[in-house]
C-alpha cells in the first residue's frame, strides 16, 4: 500500500512525487510510462525501500520478497568470479554444481561461459547471470527497469514468456512496447508529480504521444512562420 506519499530526492531538488496513493498486489501487471525523468525509476525505487518516502507511508506484506532488475544490477556483478561461483555463493541451499549448471544454462549462459570470470562475459551474457539471480530469489513482486537494453529479440521474446509464467506481481519500465503490450495488462503514467491509470492499451498510449508530437512540431512551424 503507497498512502499518501510525496518524495523528493532532497532539500535541495524538485518534487517527483505528491500525495500518491495506490495500492499493488500479486496480480499486479503494469508497465509505467512517461516522459524522462519523471519518476518512474524512483517510484520502483522507493517500492523497494531503495530510497524512503519524504511523507507518508509505504506498507509491505511482512513476508513479501521483491526482486528489482535495473539498468546497472550487471554491473555489480562480482567480476573476477564465474558465474557458476556466484551462484553457489548466493544460493548455497544448491550444493550439486550440475545441479546449478542446469540453473544457469536455463539463462543462456553455457559451457566456458559459465566458468570462465564474468569479466569476460559481454553486457548482454552478464545481465543474463543477473537474470538467473533475480529469478533464483524466487520473488513475490517483480520490479523491472528497463530490462531489455542488452537483449536481442528472442532473449526479450524469452523474458516476455517467463514474465507471463511468472505467478507473481509484476511492475515493468520499458521502453519497448512490443514486451508491454505481451505482458502488461494495465498502463500507468507518471507525470506532472502524480500517477495515472491510462485508460487503453499500449499502443493507444503510443499513438497519443504521436500525436503530442505532431501537435508540438506543427505550433512550432507556425511560431518560425509568425516571427518570419
Ligand atoms: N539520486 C538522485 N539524486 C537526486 N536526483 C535524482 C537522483 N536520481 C534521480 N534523480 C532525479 O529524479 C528525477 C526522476 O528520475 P527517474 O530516474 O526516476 O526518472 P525516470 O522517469 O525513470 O526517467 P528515465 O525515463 O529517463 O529513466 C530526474 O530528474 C532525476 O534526475
């Protein structure tokens, strides 16, 4: 439950958020959407506990796990470990290494690749290593920035499946409406300090901002025209 929260990053910085209130659960699928900057990383990240609300309130279920993939999870990473090595680190309940071989492989991730240091691997074959992670916590919610900037069609064909098997909630930042429109089954937008539920589908979202734009270039032709 989000009651009444407002939140700014400091004294110093502008409102992101005002008086927002929603609640979320484990049926939850939603993509947010809005212009840059105007919060939709933030509200993952105070979903999370990341950052705190500056007012009001964000309760949790007690028990509640959330696993949050964001843009730069990959680089933290352990480079100088193998993938493998992590894994058996972070997950020590899988003690058979084949057992967590198979884990890994489900994630793209074979043969040398799974043992040779992660500082060898490429963006794309460590934001799968994260993968493996977020998913091997087995969370109830799913908080997802940007998930598919280092993934190729089929890997974001791959993800939209497991999102959809996934029994859980599930909060995705994307720009790429193809995975939205696959898995999402509602649009919020953040803006102007607030969130709203849109009121349509992705693509009606789409085709809004297109027309936002030919509005805004066709003012601006006019204005160069007046001032000539
Ligand atoms: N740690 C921080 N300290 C101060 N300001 C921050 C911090 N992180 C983000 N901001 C600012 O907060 C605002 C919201 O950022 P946020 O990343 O949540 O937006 P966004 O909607 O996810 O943007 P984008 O689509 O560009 O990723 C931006 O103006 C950003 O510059």
């Amino acid at each position: 439950m989000v009651q009444h929260v407002s939140f700014r990053y400091n004294e110093n910085t502008p409102w992101i958020y005002k008086d927002i209130d929603f609640g979320i659960d484990l049926d939850t699928r939603i993509a947010l959407v809005g212009p840059n900057g105007a919060g939709k990383s933030t509200l993952l990240k105070l979903l999370c506990s990341d950052v705190m609300p500056t007012d009001g309130l964000i309760r949790r279920h007690s028990h509640c796990k959330i696993g949050r993939y964001h843009q730069h999870l990959h680089e933290e990473l352990p480079l100088d470990l193998s993938a493998l090595e992590f894994m058996m680190k972070e997950f020590p309940d899988v003690k058979e290494k084949e057992e967590m071989r198979k884990i890994v492989g489900r994630y793209g991730i074979t043969g040398r690749e799974q043992v040779c240091p992660m500082k060898q691997l490429s963006d794309g074959q460590r934001c799968r290593v994260s993968f493996a992670w977020l998913a091997w916590q087995q969370p109830h919610l799913l908080l997802l920035d940007e998930p598919t900037n280092h993934l190729d069609m089929e890997s974001i064909d791959a993800l939209a499946e497991a999102i959809n098997c996934f029994p859980g909630g599930m909060i995705l930042v994307s720009h790429d409406f193809r995975l939205v429109s696959q898995v999402a089954e509602e649009v919020w937008v953040c803006d102007n300090q607030g969130i709203q539920k849109w009121d349509g589908d992705i693509f009606s979202f789409k085709n809004h901002l297109r027309k936002q734009i030919d509005k805004e270039v066709s003012n601006r032709e006019k204005g160069v025209v007046k001032e000539r």
